[in-house]
C-alpha cells in the first residue's frame, strides 16, 4: 500500500515536471488558432495520411533558412491524372507576417478533402479539376514571424540578409523586445517640444498637437536598441528581399522597385516553387492569399504592361463580383490602378508566363474591427476621426479599434504603455498594438474568415473550362464524302486558353484532329454559320484544328471526309485535358 502510493507520487511528480504535450493535429482541422509553421507541416502530413488516395504531399523548394516549402496536390486519380485535368493553383503567406493565407490553404484542403463523397458539389469538383495548394510560401517567415518578437508589419521578408545602412554589415540592428513581451511596440518619451499629446479621449493614445498647442510626447519608433553603435537605432533589420517583388517577369532593380533583391529568384524557395509550377502547365487560375485591406486584386501590376485583352477582362469582373458577394467587404480591384504599382510580383508572373488567371486576395479588413453599430454607422457625416492616427490607412480609427480590443477581445490586441529604462533615450515609454493584432483578425474570427475565402476559390474552380465534344452532324453528300460538324462547348467562365495567351502565343492552342483507317479529310475549318453553310477551311493538313474553347461558348468545326468506317474526333488541351469520340460514317 505504501510502496503502491510512493510509486502514484513519482508518476504525479514526473507529470508535473514533463512539459505540456502539444495536442496532436487531427483531421477534421480546426480553425480556432492560427497554425504555427510545424502545425502547417503537421496538418499537411495529417491530411496526407487521412487522404493517401487524392493527395499528393511534396516538397518544392528550400528556403533560405533550409525549411522545406510544401505542395499539396489534391487530385482523384481514378478521374484521371492531374495534368489532364484543369488546374487551380492555390498560396498563401508570402510575406512572413501574412499567415491568414496559410489557414485558407489549409481550411480549403480539409474542405476538399472531408468533403468528398460526401457533399456532390465538393465531390464533382475534385473529381473533375486538380488542385495545387502551397499554404506558406516564405515558410522562414511564418516561423520568425510566430516565434519571436515582431510588430503586426514586421518579418515580411525572405531572410536573405541586406545592408540596408550601407555599413558593411548586414542585419546587425533589428529592433529589440526590450521589455520581453514578445511584442515590437513603440517608445515614447515625455517632451513638451515633442508632436504628439495625450489623446483626450483614450489617454493610451496620442494625437497630433496643432499648431500653436503645447506637446507632451515623442514617438521614437519601434522598441529597440543601437546594437552595432553607429548612433542609430534599429536601422538595419532581418532582410529586406520582398518575396513578392522577386519574380522572374518585369522585375526591376532596388532603386526602382524597393526589395526586389539582386536579380530576379535571388531567392531559392521561389525560384524551386516557381520551377515546379512550370511543370503544371494545366494551372488555369492561380490564386495568391495576403492580409490587408479587403481587397480582391487582378493585374496589371503596372499600367505599363497595357490592360489585359477585354475578354480576359470579363472573366475577372465575373468572378470579381462574386467574389465581393462571398466575402462582404471586399472589394475587387486593379492592382497598378487602385492600390499601387509593382515589379516583380508573382501574379504577373504566373499570369503572363504561365497564362494563368490570378487573383489575389488581401484578406483582413480593418472594418471588423470598427466598433460602430448600425445606428452610427449609418449616421450621416459621420465624423472620421483624422486627428487620432490612423496606422494602416483603413478609415477606421485607432480609438474605435482600441474599444474593439477593450470590449470584443478584452484587451488582447493592445499593450498599455510601461515605462522603461532606455540606455539611449532615458526614461520611454513602450505600449501600442501587440503582434497579433491591426492585421491579423482575434482568433473567434477566423473560421468566417478561412471559409468565406476557401468558398470563393471554389466558386472559381468551378469556372475552370468544362469541354463538352459533341460530334454534331454526320451527314452523307453522295459519292463517298461526309460532312462531318463538331461542337467543343464550355457552360463555365474560363476559356482553355486565356486571350492574353494567345496574343503571346505563351503556350500551344488546343488540338482537334479528325481520323479513321479507311478515312481521309478533304477539308476542314471552322463552321462560322450552322445554317448557311459557311465553313473556313484551313489550307494544309485539314484534319488538324488548332483551336481554343471560349468561356460560356462553344466552338464548331465542319470536316469533309471521304471514305468509310470509323472516325475519330480527338481534341487535347493544355488547360482542359483530352476528349475523344468515335462515330461511323454511313
Ligand atoms: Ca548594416
Ligand atoms: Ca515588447
Ligand atoms: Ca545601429
Ligand atoms: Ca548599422
Ligand atoms: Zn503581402
């Protein structure tokens, strides 16, 4: 008995000593936390296993810091391989404090996944389209981003190390979390020649004194030290590639395009993703997850480029005003045009060297958090409060924010302000917005966030092209030759070949052919008019159509051919796949 309730101590003694076990990721995801970089991989691995017979889990490049960035194929084999079917291409989390699109990703994975067989809209899609998934690209990222201390806008970059003081060395002075709260918050300090005075509504924050006013406070930037003694603080840290400015198509050098790094896929994770990518040459839409500001993006990225063909154009508006229906709030929009211009960013480059749609998506709207109910925010001229500083430009202002946090989260989203002891500045201050705050919605809100999101990709993959090949007509003119009429039909947006494609002729068109053993084809070209007969015959080789199938269309071709038996009609596409259909002349 004694020796039975020594041995019950140990066991209570080992377990109080052992650290938390970290609860395994299981499948059904759950969404009720921002995964952190192992979780990604864990939940990867999770659905792989759950999932063996339509997933296919790789790893497609290596970062700069040696993680691996991984792919997740979703394709039903027994529908046919993944090339030959049509591809949507699914990212998320390139810039490192961007995580939200990682959880998309992966949300859109479990949906996929768990929900074949099991709801028919789900099932039809996996079994007609392949999915390319790649939840975090810039994988070092997350993992700074996650794991040590950072502002909601810092670790951003590739951890390619930049001189940013041109002083020979490179990162040396990163800002610093002085008080080790895991957050980057700001330093004040008391002077009454400073810009800023107490907020009369919230004391925790400040607003600009007007001229003529007395001042109260400095803002002396982001906690942080002078670490390499050059007399200035935190002026040179971890990186500065921006891993969307350093792709292969329109990129420009540093003094014209700011992180765009040395030379285009300076960074090997992208460019090992970029390679990979390639060899999916079904990728018909390409769809890229980012985090601020509620926004739906198409190119151009730069006016320079000239406006997508107008037929491209009414794809995006199609699916760019859905997608504003699925998530409330969003709002579709020109890149170069609306928000600003960029070089080097992956959607030009999956657009016009892949001939891929794109999209991207920066998720988090700062009107989430605005604290205003109906009333007030349908009260006419409502004030925007311009005095109190509005540090992301979203028209909701830092008081109604901080009342979100107070009220909504309790406080989780601000750090008040403390003081500190500052080697250089004396007696600060330091407080302000925590990490996970300002563009990171508070975990309750996610699972809107990841399922409005995931359903909007669906709604487009559901617009991949959808050919039909109907061999329409066979009709006898006498002395052995037919007529013979195919219709290549598509009742969904996306055509196989995007217009800008063909302009530049990125890839092959798609291929009709027209054959049988005892057959040859006389003619043959595209039929302009059903009724009146009226067929454009293509010069050589008649029995080859070079083709592409519209969106929301179809596409009819008119053959003749003399002989007898079998014919077979086989149409290939890069985008769509293979189709044939034999029929008999008689
Ligand atoms: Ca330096
Ligand atoms: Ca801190
Ligand atoms: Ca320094
Ligand atoms: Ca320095
Ligand atoms: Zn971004």
């Amino acid at each position: 008995m004694k020796k039975l309730a020594g041995s019950i101590l140990v066991l209570l003694l080992l377990a109080s000593t052992l650290p938390a076990q970290k609860p395994a990721i299981t499948v059904p995801l759950r969404f009720d936390q921002y995964y952190t970089l192992d979780q990604v991989y864990e939940a990867l691995k999770a659905l792989n296993k759950a999932y063996p017979q339509l997933t296919t889990l790789e790893t497609v490049g290596t970062s700069e810091e040696g993680r691996p960035i991984m792919a997740m194929t979703v394709n039903n084999p027994k529908t046919g391989a993944a090339l030959d079917k049509p591809g949507m291409y699914v990212d998320g989390n390139m810039h490192g404090n961007e995580i939200q699109g990682g959880d998309i990703s992966l949300y859109l994975l479990d949906f996929l996944l768990g929900g074949y067989g099991k709801n028919p809209e789900v099932t039809a899609l996996v079994d007609r389209a392949a999915f390319y998934v790649i939840p975090v690209v810039n994988v070092d990222g997350r993992h700074h981003f996650m794991t040590d201390a950072n502002n909601p806008s810092s670790n951003r970059s590739l951890r390619i190390p930049v001189d940013d003081d041109k002083d020979g060395l490179f990162d040396e002075d990163p800002a610093d979390d002085l008080d080790g709260d895991g957050n980057l918050c700001e330093m004040r300090k008391k002077d009454p020649f400073g810009q800023y005075k107490t907020d009369p509504e919230d004391p925790r924050l400040l607003v600009r004194v007007k001229p003529g006013e007395k001042g109260e406070w400095t803002l002396l930037g982001e906690e942080g030290l002078d670490n390499d003694g050059d007399g200035q603080i935190n002026e040179d840290g971890e990186g500065y590639v921006d891993p969307n400015r350093n792709w292969g198509f329109d990129w420009a050098p540093p003094y014209v395009q700011g992180g765009s790094g040395e030379y285009p896929f300076q960074a090997v994770g992208l460019k090992g993703l970029a390679e990979w990518t390639m060899t999916r040459t079904n990728i018909v839409f390409a769809w890229s997850f980012h985090n601020n500001g509620g926004m739906l993006l198409r190119g151009p990225s730069r006016k320079g480029l000239g406006e997508y063909p107008q037929q491209d154009v009414a794809v995006y508006d199609y699916l760019g005003k859905q997608g504003e229906r699925i998530i409330p709030g969003y709002r579709y929009m020109i890149s170069w045009k609306d928000l600003y211009t960029t070089y080097g960013d992956s959607g030009e480059w999956i657009t016009q060297t892949l001939g891929a749609y794109f999209y991207c998506s920066e998720v988090f709207q700062g009107e989430s958090e605005a604290f205003k109910g109906v009333s007030e925010r349908n009260e006419p001229g409502s004030p925007r409060e311009e005095a109190v500083r509005d540090i992301f430009g979203e028209g909701v202002s830092e008081r109604d924010r901080l009342k979100f946090s107070d009220n909504v989260v309790q406080g989780e989203l601000y750090k008040p302000w403390k003081a500190f002891k500052h080697p250089t500045y004396g007696d600060v201050e330091i407080g302000g917005w925590a990490k996970m705050s300002s563009r990171l919605g508070p975990p309750f809100m996610i699972k809107d966030l990841v399922h409005r999101n995931a359903m909007a990709v669906l709604f487009t993959a559901k617009h991949l092209p959808e050919v039909s090949l109907e061999v329409a007509e066979v009709k006898p003119l006498g002395g052995g030759l037919y007529r013979v009429r195919t219709r290549l039909s598509n009742p969904k947006a996306m055509p196989t070949m995007s217009y800008l494609a063909q302009k530049t002729s990125l890839y092959p068109k798609d291929m009709l052919t027209v054959g049988g053993a005892g057959a040859k084809v006389v003619a043959g070209g595209l039929l302009v008019d059903w009724y009146l007969d009226q067929a454009v015959y293509k010069k050589d080789r008649p029995e080859l159509q070079f083709t592409v199938v519209p969106g929301f269309g179809k596409i009819e071709h008119q053959f003749l051919v003399e002989g007898k038996g079998e014919i077979t009609v086989k149409y290939a596409s890069r985008h769509f796949g293979k189709i044939e259909k034999t029929v008999k002349l008689d």
